[in-house]
C-alpha cells in the first residue's frame, strides 16, 4: 500500500501534496477514505469482468447508462473536495483535483491540452489526454476494436465532477478513444448548451428506473403467455407446491395418458376444470376438442338437447338440427362439471352412451357412433345423493372409476403466495398495469383470509386489487377486501433464543386461533415474519436479524431451512447472493 502511494505521488505536483494526504488507510478497520468518502482498491480485472457481464446482461446501450451514471456519482463526489480546496487555491488548480485523482487511483493518466474555467461567469472549456485508460483497455480485450467510444465510467466521472464543480450541466464527449483503436483518448468539455446533439447523451445522464423496465418486460411477457394459453386452450393457473396440491396433481399425472373417466371432487371455486383442461392437454386426446358444460347452469328440459342433439322439429322451437355436446367433442374430451345436477331422465341416457358409445339426437332413429373421454367433476357428496335417491348408483358406479380429490384452499396455504403473484401478473397484463407486488399488510391478510370461495375467489381479489391500486405501487389490503379486519395483521418477533414470539393481545389470540385450528401452520407463521423482515431491510441480512432479535448465521439457518421445506417460498425470503451483509 505504501509503494503505491510512493508511486502516485512522484507523479503529482509538488504543490498538490495536500491531495494526497487526504487519502488515508486503516488496516485495523479495513477502510480507505478520501477526504470524507470511502474509497474502495479494486482489482480492475473483477471491475471489468462485472463490466462486461453487465453489457452481456443488459445490453450495450443499458449497460453504457448504467456505467456512465455510476461515474457520474463518482465524480460529483469527488467534486466537494475540489470545492473545499478552491478556498484555499485558484479555481483552476483546485480544478486539477479531479484529473489527479484519476491518476492517482490508477484509472487513466490525465494530461490537460487546454482548460479556460470561470465560475462565476460560468464559462468552460477542457481539453484533456487520457492515456491507459483501464476501460478502453479491457473493452478491447473482452470485444475488440469498438465503433464507438468505450470509456463510459470515465466520461460519466468528467462530466458529474466538473458540473458540479462548476455549479451547472457540462457534458463531455470522447472523441478519440483507445476502445476504437487510437492510440490514446482525448475528450472535450463545454457546457450542454454549447453542444448541438446534447439531448442524444441525455439517456446516459438521466437517471431511469431498470426495475420499471424489468416489471414492463415481464408484463409483456406474462402478456403474450397468456394470449398463447388463450388462443391454443392451454390449462392456466396450475399452481402450487403444497403436499395437498401435489398429491392431487400426481393423481392427475398418472391418470392423463389414459382412457379412464375421471370423477374430479372439490369445493366450489377450487380449480376442477383447470385440472380437467390440464388432463385433456396431457393426454392423447390433446389435439381434438375439449369441451366443457356445466350441467347446473342448464335448465332440465333443455340438458338432454345440449348433451345429445336434436332434429328439426323435435319440440317447439327446434327450427334447425343441431350436434350434442358429445357429438361436438367426438375424438376429443367432454368434461361435465356440476355432475351432481344432471336430472334422472339425463342420467339414464349419459349412462347409455358410456356403455355403448352411441347417441340418439331427441327426435331422430339415428344412432351415432362416439368417441369420447368423459370427465365429470362435483362439489356434493354422490353417495348421499344415491341413498336419496337423486342419482343413479349404476352411473355413479360406472363415474367413480378414478377419483381426484381437489383440496380447499384453506388446506394449501403455501399455495396462496405463489398463486397470488401468478394472478397479479395475469392482471397486470391484462389491465396494462405495472404494480410492484403486494404490501405486507396485504400478504398477511392474504394468508390470513379463510377463502370460503377458493381459488376463483382469490383470482376475483387479485384482479379488484389490480384494478384500484395506482400504477407503480404495490396492492393494499383494502384495494382486495372490502372490510377486511385488519388486527389479524399482528407483528410478530423472535424472542432471544429464537423463538417465536407473539404479545397476549386480542391480535395475538386471533394468530393463535389460526394455528390451532389448522389455518395456518408455525412454519407459515415464521416464514412470514422472515419474510417481511427481509423485506423491510431491503435483502440486508444483518439488518433483518437485528430487527427480529437475533443473530446474523441464526437467520441464515431460518432461512435456509424453510427455503428446503418449503421451496414455493417468495423470492425475497431465500437467501441469495443478492442479500447483503453488512
């Protein structure tokens, strides 16, 4: 350390001795400040491999702005030395601060052509020489020989630390430069209104939101997924990690390449025609029809016309004939949901063609050969209905041949995280919104809730939320639930051997209801607080355990195990290299 500085000071003004004893070193505490900033010494091989992965990641234009920001923080920084030592020297040497900075931190060695300053009057003009500029260097290693000027960290660092020395915008342009394949670099200054094409560099100055820009990627992406689904009827929404879920859909994998008609069960509003679309799509049948019908939303004496067909002239108002369902889903699949409200006389027939593979159109002596795989789908108890006589045992014999239990949303809580963030960015497609996500009030709530409608009511939720809630923030609670008791919300700690702790308070009691009547579990209840702790400190680790009352490695191990139970996890609770640790 010591060398370099011999190094860098016989390359400096006598006069400007003061500079260097500005930088200070502190091996008990592994600092380095320059006046009163850290200052970090690093290898300029990581710095230009993390420079090359940005342009890789974002592209050479993201990346140029992106590099050229930074250096612009840097030299608007470095300025307020500069400023701090005009008071004691003319302002053309307190000027030089910044270009023998530049040499001194061994990122390009500065020579000044010309330099005419006034800041009162706010007049400026700089020419200067760069020599082995890191960046030129590396970007002709990493690239070659480059249309355009490459020193973009640099040129960011000129043009924020002389606006700011000066007190108002000067832009400086490269005009010569070692990544282009000149022997050296050489750039001008002058301030903004002096250039004709400022406004062409504005995008490399102006800050601009790269989350933003990934949010509105994603939604387009999301955008045209979902058009796809829509266009080729692909089964949407299957979500979930939850044992419940995926002994479920196990179910419905081994069952989808084969023939067997499938009785799906399950509450209202759970999902049973995504899972009936998801076996069509599985199966051999995925290129035919897949048609669906809910036998409840049709009247009684009009369901055996819609499941069979029927002539001209059948019945008053039958003016044209017309196919059946199970005619229109021959070779394909016919799913009938709601099962259970298929009249007697229907039944009976139904029963017919799943034994002979034939229908009769109502009012025809036709007899028309059928192809179909049948899946039906209730939210009531058959076998009460048999004993009661409202279904027919024989069919509900010959229906209940392979049966897949649907569980209640309220038994697949790990479940709500993920399908909550699939809706919302469904939604957000849809309404051409750009939300952020949910707040952690929100997500408590949405954990919280009992969902009596299921699913299809948190879809209902997710799209109210994505309708109120203004563009660029996040959802409340009260943009989804209208009345929602908010004292469920309760903040919740860790005690000091890592425990979870709640204060007796009538919030705390309502948590401990949730548990011990099996809404929610101690594994959701912690990586919920995790979560949220994690959140607020922005990914910092050592923050987040401050907050919860412990340590640093104790939350990492928090972490690390829910992250192994419970892999649906949200992204902001599992550690990543993306946490800090300071």
């Amino acid at each position: 350390m010591a060398k370099l500085r011999v190094v860098a000071g016989a390359q400096l003004d006598a006069a400007n001795g003061d500079l260097r004893s500005q930088v200070h070193f502190c091996a008990e505490t592994g600092q380095i400040w320059l006046h009163e900033h850290r200052m970090l010494l690093i290898h300029a091989q990581a710095q230009a491999l993390l420079r090359k992965e940005l342009i890789d990641t974002l592209g050479m234009d993201r990346a140029q702005g992106l590099l050229t920001r930074m250096g612009y923080e840097s030299g608007v920084r470095d300025a307020e030395l500069a400023r701090v030592r005009a008071e004691s020297m003319g302002d053309l040497d307190a000027f030089m601060t910044g270009p023998q900075l530049h040499t001194l931190e061994g990122i390009v060695k500065v020579t000044q052509i010309r330099l005419e300053l006034d800041r009162t009057a706010g007049r400026f003009y700089g020419e200067f020489l760069w020599e082995n500029s890191w960046e030129g260097q590396w970007h002709r290693h990493f690239f070659g020989i480059h249309t355009e000027p490459v020193c973009w960290t640099q040129i960011g660092y000129a043009c924020g630390y002389t606006s700011a020395f000066m007190g108002r915008p000067i832009l400086y342009k490269e005009v010569e430069c070692a990544g282009m394949g000149d022997d050296h670099c050489r750039i001008i200054g002058k301030p903004l209104e002096e250039w004709d094409d400022a406004s062409d560099y504005a995008h490399c100055v102006n800050r601009e939101s790269i989350a933003e820009q990934l949010i509105y990627l994603q939604t387009q992406v999301v955008q045209l997924k979902t058009s796809m689904g829509e266009n080729e009827g692909l089964p949407a929404d299957m979500v979930g990690n939850s044992p419940a879920f995926r002994a479920a859909y196990e179910l419905l994998r081994q069952a989808a390449g084969s023939q067997i008609t499938v009785l799906l069960l399950g509450e209202t509003g759970v999902g049973k025609e995504v899972f009936a679309r998801t076996l069509h799509e599985r199966g051999t049948r995925s290129k035919a029809s897949f048609v669906a019908i809910n036998c409840a939303a049709i009247p009684a004496d009009l369901v055996e016309s819609e499941l069979f067909g029927v002539e001209k002239g059948a019945y008053t108002g039958a003016l044209v004939s017309r196919a059946g369902r199970f005619e229109r889903a021959n070779g394909g699949t016919l799913f009938l949901d709601e099962i259970g409200d298929l009249p007697l006389a229907a039944q009976a027939k139904l029963l017919r063609v799943l034994q002979e593979g034939e229908v009769e159109r109502l009012g025809d002596q036709t007899v028309r050969k059928v192809n179909v795989r049948l899946l039906v789908a209730t939210n009531v108890d058959l076998r009460l209905l048999v004993k009661e006589g409202k279904f027919r045992s024989d069919l509900y014999y010959r229906l209940n041949a392979y049966q897949i239990n649907i569980p209640p949303l309220r038994e697949r809580k790990e479940d709500i995280s993920p399908l909550s963030k699939r809706f919302l960015e469904k939604y957000c497609a849809i309404h051409g919104k750009r939300l952020k996500g949910f707040t952690d009030k929100a997500k408590r709530a949405l954990l919280t809730y009992a969902w009596p409608g299921n699913i299809r009511e948190l879809q209902n939720m997710v799209e109210r939320g994505v309708i109120l809630a203004p563009g660029g923030t996040r959802i409340e609670v009260h943009h989804m639930f209208s009345g929602f008791d908010e004292r469920q919300a309760l903040e919740l700690g860790l005690d000091v051997y890592g425990d979870i702790h709640a204060p007796i308070t009538q919030s705390g009691k309502a948590l401990c209801d949730a548990v011990l009547n099996g809404m929610m579990t101690l594994d959701q209840v912690e990586a919920m607080l995790l979560e949220m702790a994690v959140d607020k400190s922005h990914g910092n680790l050592s923050s987040a355990a401050r907050m919860l009352g412990v340590t640093r490695p104790q939350l990492a191990y928090r972490l690390r195990r829910l992250q192994e139970v419970s892999p649906g996890l949200h992204d902001s609770a599992a550690p990543s290299p993306a946490l800090t640790t300071p």
